[in-house]
C-alpha cells in the first residue's frame, strides 16, 4: 500500500499542523497508490496499476468512480494493465462488478502469474461485460476497439 509523507495510509493522512485527519481526494489516493487512469483520444479508458500493487477493494472503488467520471455518461472500452501487480484483495471483484464504465475490458498482463490472476478474476466475476485476457497491448486495443457484437 502506498503512504504518504506522514507515513500514514493515504486516507487516513494527518495534518501534521493540527493533528487530525484531513480528506484526501479519491484522486490524490489514486496518485499515492501509483494507479494511473485516463481516457485516450480514440475513446478508450485507460487503468494502469503498478507493480507489486495490492489491488484493495478501496483502491477498486476508487478507480471505477474515476474511469465512470472521466466516461461521463458513456459506456467505453476499458484497457486494464495489471501486470506484476501483487495481488488482487477480496471484495475488489465486487467493486468492479457492481458499476463500471466500460463496455468491454481487456485485462493486460505480462507473465503466466498476471494470467493466472486476470483468469481468476474473470472467472471470479460475474461481469455482465465482454472481459479478455491480453500479454498484448496492440491485440487488446484493436479488440476493444471492434464494433459491439450484438
């Protein structure tokens, strides 16, 4: 988990000034958490979670709240690179299924790990979403990219 100058989680980060907890923005934790997320100038949402990242339900939510403002009130493809991510917390399954602005996810990893936990998490989720496995980025943004199938 990443923490802040005070050596505190991020949201529950302490002004050092007065000694109480001050909000942190779902952004900022996201920043301190390294998980980068944007959407690209052909329409598609961006997830980038670093590696050796835990991923929390916490850190889940947050990032779907994200991506869900940055989509407005679209439903987009999702590229989600977790590759070396350490691994995914319980309840993050639940925070992805429960609202996503995607309409599609193509999950993007590196090794036969990252494919082991991005096929757990499909299986694990009951998305009702297309949802691929990629260990390449090219072939999963020409997939995400293909018209809906009806």
């Amino acid at each position: 988990m990443a923490h802040n100058i005070s050596g505190e989680p991020p949201e529950r980060a302490v002004n050092a000034a007065i000694g109480r907890p001050v909000a942190v923005s779902a952004t900022q934790q996201l920043a301190d958490a390294g998980v980068r997320i944007w959407l690209d100038d052909t329409g598609v949402l961006h997830c980038v979670w670093p590696s050796q990242q835990e991923i929390t339900a916490e850190l889940a939510r947050l990032a779907v709240a994200k991506a869900s403002d940055l989509a407005g009130d679209r439903r987009l493809p999702l590229l989600v690179s977790l590759a070396g991510i350490h691994r995914i917390g319980r309840g993050t399954y639940a925070e992805w299924a429960a609202q996503t602005a995607a309409n599609k996810i193509a999950l993007l990893g590196r090794s036969p790990v990252d494919r082991v936990i991005a096929n757990f998490a499909i299986g694990l989720t009951d998305l009702p979403l297309p949802t691929r496995y990629f260990d390449d980025e090219a072939a999963a943004l020409r997939w995400l990219r293909e018209p809906d199938e009806l």
